[in-house]
C-alpha cells in the first residue's frame, strides 16, 4: 500500500523564533565524558564472575515506560576499581574452576598507528562477535596513534571510529606505563594473543616481537618472518630467490633517490622514460594506501617523494603497471603440526573491476582503501575465479610452497596477479624457469598480508565459508592450532576439555539435529538508494542470530526482478521484485549488485562445477590433516544453492515454513506498510512497527501532523514546504527561492525527498545557486553530489535515484558546534569544547518496546567531521565521526536528559511504534524540549551504528546478539 500523498505548501507547526534560544554561557565550555557500565568480560551466556568497568558516573533512570525484555536504564554507579585489579579477579576466579575445566583466555589486540586504525577496529569486533563463549574468555587491548596501550571492555570495540575510541581512552580504559608493562600484563593474564593490527607495527613484526620477548603465545606468524613479507621490496627479493616469477620494480629510499639511476631502470626494461606507465606504493603501508599511478620517470619520481614527504613511509616501490591481467587474493590456512606446516589454500577470488561511467581511467583501477572496505560498484568478486582450472591449480600450490618458504604461521592472505598469454615480455626477462608459468599465461604473488582483515565480509569468510567453515569455526580452528605450536598450551587442556563438555553427545546431537529450529528470515535489499545499509543491516542481524542454537536463520535477498542493471527504469509492484534466499557464502558482499550477480552465477551449470570440484579438493585437504585433532568439530556450512521466488511466493514459502521475518530493508516498501501489509495479510510475524505507522512515518509531512498535539509534552516539529519535483524543475529557481525564503522565515534551506532516509536527497542550500546544483542532479538522476560542490563545505552526497516524487524544503536549524580540541591548557588529552550559543543539538535516540509502552534509549550526538548533514558514510561506516552516548552532562543536564526521553517515548507511542524504531531530532540542551526531525521504523543495523552504542548503556549493557534476539522475540510477543 502507499502512503498519502503530502499536501503541497508549508505545514506550520512552531514559530521560527523558536528555533533561537538565548545563550546561558558567554565562554567556551570543556566537556567531560560521561560514562556508562561497561562489561569488562563479555560471554555469550550469562556469568556471575562478569564484572562491569566504569568510568565516572553514569545517569539515573527516569524512564515513563518500563523497559522491555531485559533492558533497563543505567543507574547511579559507585567510582571503578582498577581494570587491572578486575583482570586479575577474573583471571583468579577461572582458575578457581579448575584446569581442567576452565576457559582459555584470549587476548585480542587492535588499533595500532596506521592508518588502517579504523579497519582493525572492524576486524578486533568481527573476531571478538565470533569467538566468545563460555569456553573462550576474551580480553580486548588497544594501542592508540602515540603506541600508547590500553586495557579496554569489549563494549569499547562498538565504538564505530579510530576518532570515536581514541577520545574515548581517557574516560573509559585503563592505560599501561609501557608497551613493556603491557607485555607483562599479557604474560599473566592470557593464555595466548589474537593480534589483529594491520599494518605498521601489527604485520611488520612490532607486536610480534614484543609478545616473544615476554614469552606469550600469539596466533600468527613470528616477527622475522613477519618483518620480511611486509616490506614490499624485501619480500619481492626473497620471492624472487625462492624461484618465483616477480615484477620488476626500482627502490627509492629518503634522501637517496637518484633520477638518472631511475631513468635508467626504465630503459633496462624497455618502458618509455618520458610515459611509461608504472605503480608507485609505499614498501610498509596496507590497504592499498598511497598507491598511485604515475607516467615517465620524472612523475615517478615525483610521486615517491611525495609519498616520503606526506610521512606516509620511507621507502617506495616503483613497479611497472600490469595491463590487461586479472588481480586475485587468496587466504592459506595452516593445519599441520608445530614442526609440519601444512598450508591449504582456500577458494582464491578474482577482483575484477567494472567501468561505471566512460570517463573512469586507467588510474582508477586500483584495488584502493576505499574499493576495499566501502560498498561500490566499481568492483565485483569471482570466487573461484573465472581462470581456467589449471589456473587456480598453479595459484593454490604456488601459495602453498611460498607459505612454508617465508615461514608463515597459522593463517595469511595473498594477493597476486594472473596475466593471460601472451605475456608482456617485461615480465619474461630473467624470470625463465621459475615457478608461475603455464600455457594460459603467468601467475604473480604480490602482497603478503599476515593479518589480513577480518571484517564481517572479508575475503577471509568469503573463501572460508566456501569450504565448510564458518566465521566461528574458522576462527577457533586458527586460535586453537596456534595454540598447538606453544608448549605450554599442548594439549590445550583448559579449552580442549571444556569444549569437549559443552559438545552433545553424538546421539543427543543427532536428536538436537532434527528437534525443530524456529526459522528467523532476514530479509534486506531492495531498490532504493539505502539498499547497501541495507545489505549492511542484514548481514549484521543474521551472523549475530546465527549464534543462537534454537534459531534456523535465512537470509534473503530482496531485488529487482530484472536485476539491478535495469532497474532504474522499472515501475515497482509487488510483482516485480524478486526474493533470494541465499547459502551463507553469497551474502558475504559489499553491495546487492553484486550479491544478486552471485546468485545468478551461481545457478549456471559451468560455476557449479568448477565450484564443486575445488570446494571438494580443498575440504578434502582440510579434513584430512583437522581430523587428527580432537578439538577439531568438523564443517559446519552446507554447499546450498540460492532460490529465486517472487514476493509473493516467498511470503507463502515463509508461512509453509511457520517462520518470523526480521525486516532489514531500509526505505521503500520496507519501510512504507508494504511488506508489513503483505506479512500481515497471511499471519506471518514480524520485526519492527505495523503498516500503518510505517505509512505514516515515512511520511514525513504525515509524522509531523501525527505529533502536532503533543507540545505539552515538549515535542515540536519543524515548519515544512512540500513541492512536486517537476514542479520546482519547471520553475523559475530565482522565484522558488525566494518564496521558501519567505514562506519559512529562514535564509538557509534544508531540502529533503519527502519519502526517503539515511540522508539520501539531504543538502543544505544557501542560495540559489545550490538549489540550480541540487535539481540539476535530480534531472539528471546523478546518483550522487561531489563533495564541496555547493556553497557551504559538504561529503559526497547520495541523491535518490530515481528522482523523488516531491521534496520536502525546512528552515535549517542551527546547532552549536562542537569542536575536537587536540590539546588543553593544561596538557591533557584531546576533549570537546561546546560554546552553547543556541542550546540546539541533533541527536538520535532508538526506542523498542511493545505498542503503547516504548522505552527510550539514552540519546547520541554524533560530532560531524565534515559538512553540515551526516553522510551515510558517517552513520554506519567505520572511519569518521565521534557518536557521544549519552551527551556529556556538561552539555545537558540530567533533568533535560530525562525530560527528552520521556518526550521521545511520548512521540514513540503517538506515532503507533512498537518493536524498534529510531527517531532523530534537535533537542534544547537547557530545557529538554525535542524538535522532531524524522522517525525510521527500519533503522540502521549495522555494526557501527550507534543504535547498539545505546543499546551498550543499558544496565547491564546489551550486546548486539542479545539486542536482536530482543527485537525477534518482541515480534513473538506481539503475535500471540
């Protein structure tokens, strides 16, 4: 069903004098974090040894509505014990259960000072999602920018950006004298590391090194070995000397770069001096920072010095650029003995990049940080690749002889390059008889990553859960064959005993087999411009539901009918979409483009059995050497195939099957009434509001009047002018202005489609210049706005595409900044200056509850780091953005705090609300007062949003596996 169509011209609801408060404080404010418990062990189950870590104190409860299923309010806190002191209780009381039984304790590392900070972040809380149990204690440390190290809680790793935790450190981890002092603490507190820092100082072999002189076990390969595959040049040299083709490349050193010496590289490999085409990339940096394209010695040149100068490392490598080749990464997991490496390859995948326009050039087609770890439909994944079989063959045994002759351990990642015949004769010359040649052309090994990522989608899962593993038990079987090659972990006999307890029986596994699961679909996708948070969202909700034993999960692909490559130009109804349900590997995407092309692919006759034979080979290697250990508890991810239904039959393939749907799909009939009308119509349970508040709040005309009543309450709405788009692109731009000037009372603009969210369509406009930028794209269906390209600095903006029907224009409401000092008067860390001129601030606040009793989480201010409008970036990727949850009482009182919750359950329930919403708002840091701005029924659920930040204040915190068997069981709830 659709939503109402909104009223043309302004919906009056405040006076604009009511957006200017009068300021109480004439200098600038210091603000001091105010702090929430923090669980300092976290457990899938609950234990009575679990202590919380606080830091000052937290907020009391004053909530309306009683919180639901087992959420509750932060109260008042006594002041922290020492964190260590509380390592050591815990340490003391596992033991107390005796050798035998007792979990083994696992410290995971992160951070470190490159500038993949942000991703070891990701990766610290993928690994720390998927390891915990009652048999693996987990303890999390970080080193900050400085090499500075900290005990954290694992709530901490929620924290979405480096920015974000850093400014954090202060109030919330207890920090160690010395990298040595952390050394020691490790040596009585764990029984072996998990370091998961990438780049410098986690793969260079600095973390290493400190871990063997204080004699602690770590997964991983050791520091020399480490130091050696890391430096680009070195690990060339080395390959190249253990018979492996190479590409040609030149050093350049600080301070010691002769440009006649580089000049004559050129000529020795016959490439042009004056434009030859080459890559330049730093020797000791990741993540594909700093590479760049360069034509002719003298731009060469230029570009490796700027590579010094910018600090971004020492030493560069110049190599000549590969056309016309495929590149490739692949991860070798290690199953042999302390004394035996046995490398299996897993499934290789190919990166192929995809043109999105005819203007992209050659020097776009780099695998960069941003094609690696942010969705885009510049690249799409191969896995296996589409290389003839003895392709594949010669890459997975050239990975595993290279992984014993560099002495890697237990698990890394490999890229390389194959380059179909014929081959350049560049790459001939002095490379005659070495290993990487056959008759479809040559294979290249590159890049040595001995901590490669390990986000939710990483290549790692990708390839593993192609071969029978899951995140879990792949990570468990790499944990626990490191522990294999220290001594004093042989046999294990802590974690191998327990795990061995806390197995069923073969006979009660067969009957817990077969006992009846519920079946949980998580559906996500779509077709609007949300669709990649969307993807996001989903697998989220899907790996943490996973977990749970009672619980068949499933997730599933909502697309398009026709694809994603036509679907611009598709007239939507409910029988043109399409619904996947999808085997585990397929959802581990960046983007539904690229899912849904996974799906297609893998049904073709060709795929499946190339597919089949390698899955095969390599779970036969697997098997063989695991098999041997008795800790090892087999495969646990089923070679499925996805299935195509229509909407309709999907939704009737849900109610065969007596399943609950948890609705993952942001924006359109997600969040519309549409699937809630169609789940509805059959009986089918599901997360989140029903159709009618769902009409009505992304409505956001329709929102606005539904809370028009409640200003006793202290809830106000924004004024609104709502124009048909074709309307405002016939007009007079000139004339629009100037009407939305008098109409609203303002001199800035924010415009926004009137049925869209995330930021998809928002901008601030000055004049009307950016009004001809912003409806110039919309003509054009540009899927986004450049950064800086109005008046006023920005991000890069998503614009909805198609076009939205009409637009919704507001006066837009100034917020006191925020400023991120890097240092105070009197020396001490970075904090946050607040002058509080007009005592407005944007927050965002989740609510969840039953109909009519909603409960408020603590609100989250999240300091912009550019522009005026949070990006999508910013809302659910890691990597910028500092999210204040609750706000510092030096901004906002506790009485305001209050008062502004109550006032967000207060619109919660007039609105209809039930399950879990968010709402977003201004709200008057002196009295409390909330401006609405929107409510999402299908909010964010990605790992970084703050939505589980709040979800972490609740006493005692709820962690994200809890927080959506929460909402699931919710949905329960309401169908009874």
């Amino acid at each position: 069903m659709s939503a109402p169509t909104p009223h043309h011209g302004r919906v009056t609801v405040i006076a604009a004098s009511f957006l200017r408060s009068p300021p109480t404080a004439s200098h600038p404010r210091r603000l001091m974090l105010r702090s929430v418990p923090q669980p300092l062990v976290l457990r899938r189950l609950p234990s009575p040894a679990t202590r919380l870590l606080r830091a000052h104190v937290p907020r009391r409860p004053l909530v309306s509505s009683p919180p639901p299923l087992g959420f509750a309010s932060p109260a008042r806190a006594v002041a922290p014990a020492p964190l260590r002191a509380a390592v050591s209780e815990q340490r003391e009381a596992a033991m107390e259960a005796g050798a035998e039984g007792r979990p083994l304790r696992v410290g995971l590392i992160c951070g470190g000072p490159s500038a993949e900070r942000g991703v070891s972040l990701n990766s610290a809380r993928s690994v720390l999602d998927h390891i915990q149990g009652d048999d693996l204690v987990v303890s999390c440390y970080y080193i900050d920018a400085a090499m500075n190290a900290f005990a954290i809680s694992p709530a901490q790793l929620y924290s979405n950006t480096p920015s974000d935790f850093d400014f954090k450190l202060e109030s919330l981890a207890q920090g160690f004298n010395s990298l040595s002092d952390f050394a020691e603490h490790l040596a009585t507190s764990v029984d072996i590391a998990f370091p998961v820092i990438h780049g410098k100082y986690g793969e260079d072999g600095g973390i290493q090194e400190l871990l063997e002189k204080a004699n602690v076990p770590f997964v991983g390969t050791p520091s020399k070995e480490s130091c050696r595959a890391f430096d680009k040049y070195n690990a060339s040299l080395e390959l190249s000397a253990q018979g492996f083709l190479t590409v040609p490349n030149f050093l350049v050193e600080k301070d010691k770069l002769v440009k006649s010496e580089l000049e004559e590289w050129f000529r020795s490999i016959n490439l042009d001096k004056d434009n030859g085409k080459v890559m330049v990339k730093p020797t000791r940096a990741g993540s594909s920072i700093g590479v760049v394209v360069a034509y002719g010695a003298n731009d060469a040149a230029q570009k490796a010095e700027g590579i010094i100068s910018e600090g971004i490392d020492d030493k560069v490598i110049i190599e000549i650029f590969l056309e016309g080749g495929s590149e490739f990464t692949a991860t070798v997991v290690d199953v042999g003995t302390a004394n035996n490496s046995e490398p299996v390859v897993l499934f290789p995948t190919e990166i192929e990049f995809q043109s999105s326009s005819n203007t992209d050039t050659q020097e776009d087609k780099i695998f960069n940080y941003r094609r690696k770890y942010l969705p885009t439909r510049q690249v799409a994944y191969h896995t296996p690749p589409r290389f003839p079989a003895e392709v594949i063959d010669c890459i997975r045994q050239g990975l595993s002889l290279l992984f014993r002759r560099l002495g890697l351990q237990d698990f890394a990642r490999i890229d390389g390059w194959f380059l179909p015949a014929p081959v350049n004769p560049l790459l001939s010359a002095g490379n005659s008889g070495k290993f990487g040649t056959t008759k479809y052309g040559i294979v290249l090994f590159t890049d040595i990553n001995v901590i490669c990522g390990m986000e939710q989608t990483s290549f790692l899962f990708q390839q593993a859960s192609k071969v029978g593993f899951s995140h879990s038990r792949l990570l468990r079987t790499v944990i626990q064959h490191a522990c294999s090659r220290f001594p004093s972990l042989i046999p294990s006999n802590a974690w191998t005993a327990l795990s061995r307890k806390l197995q069923l029986p073969p006979q009660a596994a067969a009957n817990h087999k077969h006992t009846s699961k519920q079946k949980v679909f998580v559906i996500f996708g779509g077709d609007t411009s949300e669709r990649q948070v969307s993807l996001m969202s989903g697998t989220n909700v899907w790996l943490n539901l996973h977990g749970y034993d009672d619980l068949d999960v499933i997730p599933c692909l909502l697309a398009p009918a026709n694809g994603y490559s036509s679907y611009h130009n598709q007239d939507f109804s409910d029988s043109s979409r399409e619904v996947w349900t999808l085997p585990y590997s397929l959802v581990l995407r960046h983007t539904t483009e690229e899912v849904h092309a996974a799906c297609v692919e893998a049904t073709e006759p060709e795929r499946v059995a190339i597919t089949s034979r390698f899955r095969d080979q390599a779970m036969s290697e697997l098997g063989q050497a695991l098999s041997k250990y008795e800790w090892f508890a087999g495969f646990d991810i089923a070679d499925e195939q996805p299935i195509r239904y229509s909407l309709q039959q999907w939704i009737n393939h849900v109610k065969e099957a007596r399943g609950v749907v948890f609705i993952a799909v942001h924006g359109g009939i997600g969040e519309d009434g549409t699937i809630q009308t169609l789940l509805e119509s059959v009986g089918v349970p599901y997360t989140g509001p029903g159709p009618i508040a769902s009409r009505t709040c992304i409505d956001k005309v329709a929102t606005s009047l539904a809370v028009g009543h409640l200003t006793s309450y202290g809830v106000r709405t924004i004024p609104k002018d709502v124009r048909a788009t074709e309307e405002v692109l016939r007009s007079s731009l000139v004339d629009v202005w100037d009407e939305l000037k008098a109409k609203l009372q303002t001199e800035t603009v924010c415009v926004k489609p009137a049925r869209d969210g995330c930021s998809t369509g928002v901008a601030r406009l000055c004049c009307p210049k950016d009004l001809e930028v912003y409806t110039n794209a919309l003509r054009r269906k540009f899927q986004h706005l450049p950064a800086n390209c109005l008046s006023r600095a920005h991000g890069v903006i998503e614009m909805p595409v198609p076009p939205p029907e009409s637009l919704i224009f507001e006066p837009f409401i100034e917020t006191d900044e925020i400023i991120i000092s890097n240092k105070s008067e009197n020396g001490s860390a970075r904090h946050l200056v607040w002058k509080g001129e007009t005592e407005w601030l944007e927050v965002t606040v989740g609510v969840i509850g039953k109909r009519g009793e909603m409960h408020s989480l603590n609100p989250s201010i999240t300091v912009k780091e550019s522009g005026d409008i949070l990006s999508l970036e910013e809302k659910f990727q890691g990597g910028t953005g500092i999210n204040l949850t609750p706000p510092p009482a030096t901004i906002m009182s506790e009485d305001a705090l209050q008062r502004c919750k109550r006032s967000i359950e207060v619109m919660a329930n007039s609105l209809g609300l039930e399950g879990f919403s968010r709402i977003d708002a201004f709200v008057n840091v002196r009295t409390g007062e909330v401006l609405l701005i929107e409510a999402n029924t299908v909010p964010g659920m990605t790992p970084s949003t703050v939505l589980i930040h709040q979800a972490l204040t609740e006493e005692p915190p709820v962690y994200p596996h809890k927080f959506f068997r929460t909402l699931l069981d919710l949905a329960f709830e309401r169908a009874k």
